[in-house]
C-alpha cells in the first residue's frame, strides 16, 4: 500500500510541475492544457493522500488484502475476465461497423476501447462479488 502511494504522490508531483510550466511557457491562443494537467494532479494528490489516511486507519483493510485467494476469488476473476472479453468484442464490432459510415480517429477510437472495458471490468466485478 505503502508503493502505491508514493506512486500517486509522484505521479501527482510530476502532473502539476508539468502543467505549470505548460502554463508559463506556453504562447499559443489556444486552450491551454496546463490548468487540466494541473487540476488533475491536485485531485490525484487529494485522492491519494485521503485514501493512505483511511486504510492507514482501517485495519479490517489489511486483513482483507493479506488472505489467501479462496475458490470464489478465482471463479470471480474468471467470470468478470469471460464477460470482459465478450464486452470487448462486442465494442470492437461496433466500432468496425460504424467506421464504414463514419470517420472515427484511431486515438478516439482506442479511448472509447478503454473506457468501456474499464466500465465494464468495474461493473461485471461488482455484479458478480454481490452475486457470488
């Protein structure tokens, strides 16, 4: 837990040094990505240190992480990995078929790939430790 954070503290650190020097650097008369860069690495720096505080304070957390997978871990994982990759396809598909119609970017394709199996990885997981 302890890599973690210093990980997201890190990676917090390097978003706002780089949006702030986008900020004074950058010329341009267009929308400037430094104040969204600089944004998320505060809210990634409030999100980090409010969760090291809690599981710091928590510690039915730590018992939970230091167990064993059991069988139902495993039969989790691979129901949630199945439907995942059923969802993947899927949205794959779609996207092949409304190229033929419309023209999407590769970067904006690929973002809507990993969005929704983010999405959809969340929400199978959720469905099936509740069911389970």
């Amino acid at each position: 837990m302890k890599k973690l954070f210093i990980q997201r503290i890190l990676l917090s650190i390097l978003l706002m040094v780089l949006g702030f020097i986008q900020i004074n650097l950058d010329t341009s008369e267009g929308f400037n990505f430094g104040y969204v860069m600089l944004f998320i690495g505060g809210i990634i720096l409030l999100i980090s240190i409010i969760s090291y505080l809690k599981s710091r304070n928590n510690k039915i957390l730590e018992k939970k992480m230091s167990k064993e997978y059991d069988e139902r871990d495993i039969l989790i994982d691979g129901k949630v990995s199945r439907f995942s990759m059923r969802f993947l396809m899927y949205v794959i598909i779609i996207i092949m078929f409304l190229t033929n119609f419309v023209v999407i970017p590769t970067n904006t394709a690929l973002l809507i790939v990993l969005i929704s199996l983010i999405i959809s990885e969340f929400g199978s997981r959720k469905y099936y430790n509740h069911v389970l």
